[in-house]
C-alpha cells in the first residue's frame, strides 16, 4: 500500500458496507461452488451426483464477478494493485 492510499479506520460507514457486501458475496460464491466440486460421499447413504455444466459455469462466473467486485472496491478505495490478479 502506498503512502498515499486510505486507512480501512478512515472508511465511511457505507464504505464499510460496502466492502463488507463485496467480501460476503465472494464467501457465498466460494461456499457455493465448492458445494458443487468438493462434496463428499456420505458412507453407507449416498454418492454425490456429479453438477451439471450450467450450474458449474454459474458458480464460476459468480465467482470471477465477487472476485473482480473484491478487488475493485480495493482498488477505489485503497489504491490496491491487483497486478497479479487473475486475467479474464
């Protein structure tokens, strides 16, 4: 961070709603599609069936979409460089 860039303690309280949104929504969509790729079988009641495509797609674009709000809201509020963020 440079010398320049906000302190999150300087944030306004919609900021902080804001950036608090933002990351709860990258939560969800983490949680989500690791429902959907990292279930495991339960032993002796049932194997998981295997998530169809549309459903994978979904909860990966949610994903890159929380991710990319993530580090936009870092980047106006903070001055974050995501220089070494994923590419689209």
């Amino acid at each position: 961070m440079n010398d320049d860039a906000r302190r999150p303690e300087h944030l306004t309280a919609d900021e902080r709603t804001k950036l608090h949104r933002a990351h709860q929504w990258l939560r969800n969509a983490s949680a989500a599609l690791e429902a959907l790729t990292a279930t495991d079988p339960l032993r002796g009641r049932w194997d998981p069936a295997p998530a169809p495509d549309e459903a994978l797609d979904g909860a990966r674009a949610d994903l890159r979409n929380a991710y990319q709000a993530i580090v936009r809201h870092h980047q106006e509020l903070f001055g974050w460089d995501d220089s070494v963020g994923p590419t689209p």
